[in-house]
C-alpha cells in the first residue's frame, strides 16, 4: 500500500517509521526544508524523533500533492487548528475511496468540531465517508523503539477501520477496532485539558492522592461531554478513553503535562510556550471543549479551571483551592 503522512512531527514521523516497517511505501509532508532533505538525505529528522532512523521506504516532500499523489492510505498527523487549511488545500488531489486516517488529538476552537466533522465539511462524499480516527495512549518515541503499545481505529465505515488495523498493525503496535468515532475523538481531545491540570498538580508539588483524584474526576468529566454528544461508555473506559488519560496525564513525555506542570510553578504561558518546538494540543483544546461545553449546557468544572489559568491568569494554586471548595454532592454522575 502506498500511504502518505501529513505533517513530520513526533506523531507524523513516528507513523511514518511504522508505516514503513509494515512493508508499505510512504511518503511524508513538511514545510520545513531541513525537515524534508534531512530525511531524505540521512534518514532522520531534525526536529522530531532525532534519535529515530527512519527506513529508506519513507520520502519526505515539501508538495502535498507528490506526496498524495497514489495514495490509498492518508494520515493526517497536523495540528488540529490547521487541519481545516491543510484539508482544503488538497480537495484536488485525494482520490476517491482513499481512506483517511486522523492521528490528531483536537477540535477546531471556531466551530467546536472534531476533525472528522472538518474532514466531512471540506472533502468529498466517499472520502469522508472512509474516514477513522486513530487514537489511545502512544508516545511515538515509545512506539519507534518497540514498546508494546495498543491504540483504536474507529470509523462509522467498519470496513474501512479494519484496512486500518490490518495496514497498520505490527509487531510491538497492536490496534483494536470501534465504531464510536465521537467517543474516541473527543477522548483524545479532552483529555489534553486534563492533562494541563494533571501537569499543574505536580507543578504545585502535590503527590499520588491528588493525580490519582484529578484523573478520576477528569474522566467523569471528560464522559458526560462524550455522552451528551452521543458516545459510548465503553470507549471511556476504553484505550481512547481511560487509557489515554492516564497516559497523557502521568508520563514525563506529555507535553501538554509540562505546560500545566511549568504553569503550577508559576510560569507565564508566553514564557513556557516560547520555548517549545512543539504543539501541545491542550493549550487551545482548552478552549474549543469549554464553549462546546457552555454551549451544550455540561458541566465541567476542571476544564473551567484550566481555562481560567491559561487565559484568565488565574493562579494555578487559586484554581485548585477553587475545585476542592465545590459543593459537596454524590460521586456518580455520568451523564
């Protein structure tokens, strides 16, 4: 199969070596130069994954279109806030009946949609309709260096996430099918927020009992918004639910972890994002789940709080005091 990565990051990079360790021909898309005859040229990117090499079966380009060009197999591996750009700038070049694969955690701030409802407003009828949405707990660094891993393929079109499960399955990365494309995208969205607010927990030097209570009570929170958008429950307690979260919010390679864990030392968010070379997710996820939230009337008390620190300079140590002086009520609360 020819398969065509968009977007040479950590995830992008990391797919792209999987891809190619299945037998399959890739080619990857950057607009870094360096980027592109790095990989190219030494097999290795620059930026990402510096320590990874990356088969000789995966070439690299700055046109998306040689990139697509053949393709059966599209993976979107871009941020979330440039998907909707990145989509309508290669209409023309998809063929019909390529499937398209999402591995980006987001949903787009301006409209609150998940990715396959950008994919669904922009692309074609068939190509939408082939769309699944790969997700679960994976750092790629973990997975190019052989670590177990178990992620979920998810598509309204079973057909189309077995391919996808098929292709892309080996040896130490194992992938599971669903069909509840919404749980499993708003999975890997939301929990970047709670992420941020795992992150700023460690950040104020608190221990296990507080990570321990932030992810238990992230996940109730993260599942009454898939609930009310029509998920299922299963895919919380799920490797796109649960396992993800706990994942994104205890491991030391989370970079949306670091940004709330840099924020509860008493960073700026400008100085923190400054030094970064890659996008966490969470940041403006943030704000994409509390006006989806507002707008659908779910409660959501951590993600207010995560979204009053990055901006509303609330301090993090307010915004825990905040939380832990809530009502008293009952724990189960789903829905």
């Amino acid at each position: 199969m020819h398969i065509a990565v968009i977007g040479a990051g950590n995830w992008g990079t990391g797919l792209a070596i999987m891809s190619a360790r299945a037998g399959h021909n890739v080619s990857i898309w950057s607009r870094n130069s360096t980027v592109v005859a790095s990989i190219n040229g030494e097999h290795a990117n620059p930026l990402y994954l510096t320590g990874a090499e990356i088969p000789e079966t995966v070439r690299a380009t700055e046109k998306i279109g040689e990139a697509l060009s053949a393709a059966e197999l599209i993976i979107l591996a871009a941020p979330s806030h440039a998907m909707r750009s990145i989509l309508e700038s290669i209409i023309s070049e998809l063929r019909s009946g390529s499937i398209i694969v999402s591995a980006t955690k987001g949903i787009e701030i301006e409209s609150g949609k998940r990715i396959s409802q950008v994919v669904a407003d922009v692309v074609n009828e068939s190509s939408a309709a082939r769309f699944v949405c790969l997700s679960g707990p994976s750092f790629a660094s973990e997975v190019v260096e052989n670590h177990p891993t178990a992620i979920v393929a998810a598509s309204d079109d079973p057909a189309a996430a077995r391919a996808v499960q098929s292709e892309l399955s080996f040896e130490n990365l194992r992938i599971y099918t669903n069909d509840d494309l919404v749980g499993t995208e708003l999975g890997g969205s939301v929990k970047n927020v709670m992420a941020i607010a795992a992150g700023m927990v460690a950040g104020l030097g608190f221990g296990a009992n507080s990570i321990a209570a932030l992810i238990t009570r992230g996940l109730a929170e993260m599942t009454r918004l898939a609930l009310r958008e029509g998920a299922k429950l299963e895919t919380m307690m799920g490797l796109a639910g649960l396992g993800d979260l706990v994942l994104t919010c205890t491991g030391s390679l989370s970079r949306n972890r670091f940004v709330g864990q840099e924020l509860g030392k008493g960073r700026s968010l400008k100085e923190i994002t400054a030094g970064m070379n890659q996008v966490a997710e969470g940041i403006k996820t943030t704000l994409a789940v509390k006006n989806l939230a507002d707008r659908l009337g779910v409660e959501m008390p951590i993600t207010n709080e995560v979204h009053a620190v990055l901006y509303e300079r609330k301090p993090a140590r307010n915004a825990a005091t905040e939380l832990m002086r809530r009502p008293l009520r009952g724990e189960a609360n789903w829905s």
